[in-house]
C-alpha cells in the first residue's frame, strides 16, 4: 500500500467530477485527494487524483477510470518526474507579540509569504509539496495553541527536464 | 429547417431502425408519446409496471440482436427502471433508456417527480447524461446507440427535460458520432494470441472455460470449430450456457457453484485454462485461493477492467471473442487429449448430474420434458432453484436460446423478459421458467402478455417457498426458515421448522390467476401429466398458457458449493 498518482484528462461537463468521485466511493478505492480544473482547452478538465493502494488495486483504478466514456486520457505519474505543488493557508492565531516573529521566522525557513497579519494573527501562503504542507502543519500545531489550516490539494504535472519532483 | 426535440427523437428512432420501444407514459414524456402516436411503423409495448418494461426490454435485446429501447417519465418511472439497468448492466445487454425530466429551469428546485436519475444510475449504466441543450440532442442520442452497441455492450440512460422535447432546433440526426474518451477495442494483439496458443498446445490437460462473452461476440461457430481442431474440452458458465450445443462430445457441461462435479474437479485439475469471454465472478471460483490451482490461465475478454481483477492471468488478451477465435482457429491442431477427457468422463460418473427417480415429480423430470418438447426454442429463466435446474438439465446451444439474468440475479426477470423475446421473435417458442417467488414480482405483466398476443409457455415451479434461500437454510441455518415460506401467515408459529398438517393454503391460486387473465392456466402435480401439458400449451397460440408445476418442498439444487469455499468441495447429496 502505498500514495499513487493519477492525472486524469476528462470532459468539462456537469456531473463528470461526482462520476469519478462516485467510482472511488462505490468500489471502496481510497482516495486521499483530488483536484479539479479546466485545461488550456476549455473543453477539457484534467483532475490530480492521488490515492492510497497496492499494485493490483491501481491497475484495476486506471482501467475503471479509461472505460469511463467522460474520461479521455489517464496518466499514471507515479514513476514519472512531475512537478506538484498544494496550495496551502496557515492562520495562526491569539498570538503573544513575541510570537510574532517566530511566525515569521517560520516562514523564512519554509519559504512561504506572510500574506495577512493583525494584532494577534499571522496568515501564511504556503505553496508547497504536500510533504512539506504536513511538516508545516506538524510544526504549527506543536508549537501555537490556534491555528486554522485550508489546503487545496495537490495539482501535478509532468517535468519537462527530466529529474524533477 | 428546425424542428422540435420529440421530431428529432423519432427521426433517431427511424434512423437507427427501432421499430419497437417499450413506454409507459407520464406528465415528462407526454410529448413524446404524441408524437409516436402519429407514427405507423414504431410499435409501442405498454407494460403494467417500468421494472416489467425494462425487463421486457432486456428479453428483447437478448432475442433479437437489437438495442432495446425505453421510454418512461420523470420521477417513479426512471427510479423504478433501475435495476432493469443493474441488470443490463452485469449480463452486458445493449439498451437505450431515455427518461422524461422536469424542465431545466426546474432543475434542482425539488419539483413534482423530479429526481437526479443520471446521478441514481451513474454506477450501473455505460454511459448517462442529461440533454441541457436542445442543439446537443440529434448528437446525444446517436452517442446513446453508439455506446449502446459496442464494445462491452451496455445500458446507456438519456435524460431530456420537458421543454427541449418540445423546443426547435436542429433537425440532422448524424450518421456518426465521434467521441474521444471512447475506443472500443476492435482489434486483437496478434503476439498475445500466438502466445497463449503457444501455451494451450504445451498442455497435457487443456480446458476451455466459456462464458457469457461467446453469445454477445456471436462466436458459437468459431468457438465450436476451435475446440473441434483442438479437442479440447469445454466447460461453460451459467451466462455462457449454450456456448457449444448441449449434444456435443467436446462438450462437459457447467462449472460454479451449481456447476457439475466433473467439471469444477477439471477445472480444478487442469493445467491451462483458456478462459474467453467470462469475468472470473465469485460464483465460477469459489475460492479465489483455490481457483484452478495448478492452471496457468489464458483470459480473453473485451473488458480490460475485466482482466485480472478476480483472478491473476497468465497470458492475458483484450478482444473479441470472435475475432480472437477466428486467428486462433487459423493455428489450431489437434492435440491429444483423450486421455483427460476420459477422466473427466469417469469423475462424471462417479458423482453424475441427477434427481432422485424413486417418487414424484421432480425438476429435472420437467427438464427433460422441455427437452423433448422443443427442437427450437428461446428459453427464459428467472432467478432462485429454477433457473439453476434449468442452467443443469437443459439442452441449450443451436436453435435453442437461454436468457438469464446472470450478473444482478434479479427475481421478477422471467416472465417480462420472455414477452420482450416473444415480440422480438412471435413466430418461436418462447418458454419462460419460473419459481413462485420470482413469478409473483412481475406477475403483472401477464397483462402486457395478453395486450401485446404474445402467447409465451410460462412453466412455474411451484414449492411453496423462496426455495434458494431455503436452500440455505436448510443447509446452514439450521432449518430455521426465516421469511422464505409463502404459506406462512401471521397465525402460524414463529418457529416453524418446515411443511406439516397445519399449514395454511397457498395463495394465489395461479391457474385461476392466468384464467383471469384470459390466458390458459394447468395445474401439473404428476411426471405423466407433464409432456401433455407442454403439448397443450404449444397448441394454444391464442394467449399464453402458465403451468403450474407442484414440485417438492424440500427439492435442493445439487452440487453446491458454499459460498467462498473452494470449487473442489461441493455438496454432494
């Protein structure tokens, strides 16, 4: 068992994204995300779907999803150099004034923007791989009481040179 | 010129060469309705119910080659068709169902008879879509027959809103659809092929396992022609029943869980199974531990998803069976196989397919008559003991027919599948077997029998009881016959162990049902009274003719195979 990734090309129509979802849901495949937006062709919507299986189970998830008629291309990127990004906010909150900066020491570290900031708060715009999202995460629980996290799921494609991830 | 939507769909209708649809009417699908009143050569079957309709639908397909059309409305008419489109769905059957809905500015605001059915049915049909644009219909409904038809042949379900029935527009129906996410596979791996022959003709004990895939590839003659070069036997599944004549001596009889002995001890003991055509369901492995163990197994079928998902395949080919067949009979030599062949024939002998003779009736006397009666016949089955007596005893292949429903086993199937046959084909006999149970979950079709004069032979097996489940009651449970007798009234006592002197009549009375009906209803409690009975319901072609067939109580369907245990470990007696 293990996370794979899928970019999946498929029509821009209404009800394509609840069929695909409804595919994972109705055969028990264990989704862990997926992202959805229009292509350069309006037409076209391309999905990031990442899950969680073993061999066999992935094989049977890319045929399930190339019999669908909606879908139109599947790409198996879990050998392939991609480059993935989540996007991701971090508001932390009721902090002491000497917490401040530790907020934004953070920041520096990971390499994310302050985009937003009151007397008490600190928001943070994380665009990151997910791995390093879950190390921020980890991070700002263990060291503030309040936070409040939105992420996006990660969106990926394929590397132009060749050693990229 | 534009014309309206309901023109448009009656034009697709005519282009495609429906010349019959299965309706049931409703305040979503009036227009359309009108407009089909006006036309001559498109016959309208009207049902008694939409499960019966889609059922109907189905029977027809099967019969006649043709995609089954439905029409039903909004609402209860689309939900009550669902499993008609699970069970399209499963046994493969090309349907084009189009639904009634509220129109579009409607939509989502919970009016009277809507309901999200594209959404309900997303995971049971090939394909589904509701007609958001009225330009877009004359394309949608070809795609629908397109999908319908090719490939892995399947339900597709068309959802048009009221106003584009009615609103004008584009008047081209196209003469092809081109759709990007939808290639059928139409060719086969040549390399693949040469392998797995390469395989099969190493073997010292080839088998042949097929399935439900022959009858929807119409590859009878090539598999006969393969296996006839080859001499090796064949093994079939329920669906695939049929696939080589019954009389034929490559030819073993069926595997599974009701399989016969021999066979699911060859299939167990063999060391290539070619397998086409057939998705490896739990109720053909058993086990999946124990699945022809000492096998390398070649599968042929024309679902990718189909392959290796049960069972891991060796030589594993996306086709036709046709197609593939065809190659393969290009390279086929015979091979010696005698030797196995006679050991099956000997496991065959020591546990034989057969009912007790020593008192009454039993089901495989009724079989037999059947047999004798008919040289050419669609058979239809619905779902419980029955139909796996029928699928055992049967002579089924050449001019004889099996429909079944394999996949979902839906009770209610026989009775409307055998008119939908019967309309496909009015000039063969069409018989339905049926149990009392299943009978009596479409039963109001005998009225669409009588409407459509579609005097189909309906042959009731009648133990008072949900006889498949008691089956395992009866084995497993204790006797304990939770739910499963038809007799019981709320008097009786909760604990019931079985059939004795207080047990109250069993209602209804089915002679006198088909006999209010008009139809022709015979009561037979004897094996003597059998072959008269089927004589005298092959004369009367006015109506059709239900027996009644007073079976034992307690008659089991052996072999069984419990469900999960390994195929070699079946119940015997």
């Amino acid at each position: 068992m293990k996370n794979r990734w899928i970019a999946l090309y498929v029509e821009n129509q209404v009800g394509v994204l609840a069929k695909v979802s409804g595919l994972f849901s109705g055969k028990s495949y264990n989704l862990q995300s997926l992202t959805v937006g229009t292509t350069e062709d309006a037409t076209v919507s391309r999905m990031t779907i990442c899950v969680m299986s073993d061999d066999i189970t992935f094989e049977q998830i890319k045929k399930q999803l190339n019999r669908m008629v909606e879908v139109i291309k599947v790409i198996d990127l879990t050998n392939v150099p991609i480059h993935m990004k989540e996007i991701l906010f971090a508001k932390v909150k009721d902090l002491k004034s000497s917490q401040i900066d530790e907020v934004f020491r953070i920041a520096e570290v990971f390499s994310v923007e302050v985009t937003d900031i009151g007397k008490d708060s600190v928001m943070l715009e994380c665009k990151l791989t997910e791995r390093r999202n879950n190390e921020l995460i980890e991070l700002l629980k263990a060291k503030f009481r309040n936070i409040e996290i939105v992420r996006g799921g990660a969106v990926a494609i394929e590397a132009i040179s060749t050693s990229c991830r | 010129m534009d014309i309206t939507g309901r023109k448009l769909f009656v034009k697709a209708l005519r282009e495609e060469g429906v010349d019959t649809i299965f309706g049931y009417p409703g305040g979503m699908v009036t227009d359309i309705f009108d407009e089909l009143y006006k036309q001559e050569d498109i016959q309208v079957v009207l049902p008694r119910h939409e499960q019966g309709l889609i059922f109907e639908a189905e029977g027809y397909a099967k019969a006649s080659g043709k995609v089954g059309v439905c029409l039903v409305t909004s609402g209860p008419g689309a939900t009550n068709i669902i499993t008609g489109l699970a069970d399209a769905h499963y046994d493969s059957i090309p349907l084009v169902c189009i639904t009634g809905q509220v129109p579009l500015g409607l939509i989502g605001n919970d009016a009277f008879q809507e309901v999200d059915i594209v959404g309900m049915t997303s995971s049971v049909t090939k394909y589904g879509v509701t007609v958001r644009d009225r330009n877009d219909l004359g394309r949608i409904l070809k795609m629908a027959f397109h999908i319908a038809k090719t490939g892995k042949p399947g339900p597709v379900l068309i959802d048009i809103p009221k106003d584009i029935q009615v609103q004008a527009g584009d008047s081209e129906y196209p003469s092809e659809v081109h759709i990007r996410g939808y290639k059928p596979n139409e060719s086969v791996h040549i390399g693949q092929l040469k392998k797995a022959y390469r395989l099969l003709k190493s073997a010292k004990r080839p088998l042949i396992l097929a399935g439900g895939g022959i009858h929807i590839g119409g590859a009878h003659e090539q598999l006969q022609k393969f296996a006839e070069r080859t001499q090796i036997p064949v093994v079939t599944t329920v669906m695939g029943k049929g696939a080589l004549p019954a009389n034929h001596p490559l030819y073993l009889g069926n595997s599974g869980m009701h399989g016969r002995y021999s066979c699911n001890i060859a299939v167990s003991k063999c060391d290539v199974l070619f397998s086409i055509g057939t998705r490896f369901n739990d109720r053909i492995t058993g086990d999946l531990n124990e699945f022809a163990p000492k096998a390398k197994i070649i599968h042929i079928d024309v679902d990718t998803a189909a392959i290796s998902r049960n069972v891991v395949v060796d030589v594993p080919i996306v086709a036709d069976a046709k197609l593939a067949l065809e190659k393969l009979c290009e390279w086929a030599e015979k091979q010696d196989t005698e030797k196995w062949i006679c050991q099956i024939r000997e496991w065959d002998k020591e546990n034989p397919l057969e009912m007790r003779r020593d008192r009454g009736m039993t089901p495989q006397m009724i079989m037999e008559a059947i047999n004798q009666s008919y040289k050419e016949a669609i058979i239809v089955t619905d779902v419980g003991q029955h139909q796996m007596w029928a699928t055992q005893y049967l002579d089924i292949g050449g001019r004889k027919k099996l429909i079944t429903s394999g996949g979902l086993g839906s009770m209610g199937f026989g009775l409307p599948a055998a008119i939908g046959a019967k309309i496909a084909k009015p000039y063969q006999h069409v018989v339905c077997i049926t149990g009392d149970g299943g009978f009596q979950m479409n039963m109001q079709e005998m009225a669409t029998a009588i409407t459509q004069e579609a005097p189909v032979t309906i042959c009731l097996l009648n133990n008072y009881y949900l006889g498949m489940v008691r089956q395992m009651q009866q084995l497993f449970y204790g006797k304990r016959y939770a739910a499963t007798c038809l007799r019981r009234r709320k008097g009786c006592p909760a604990t019931c162990k079985g059939p004795n002197d207080a047990c109250p009549p069993y209602e209804p009375d089915f002679v006198k049902f088909a006999q209010c009906y008009g139809a022709h209803g015979i009561r037979v409690t004897e094996q003597s009274q059998i072959a008269d009975a089927l004589a005298q319901a092959k004369r009367n072609e006015d109506a059709p003719t239900l027996i009644e067939f007073m079976i034992a109580t307690d008659e089991l369907v052996l072999p069984m195979v419990k469900g999960g245990n390994p195929m070699s470990e079946m119940i015997l007696k």
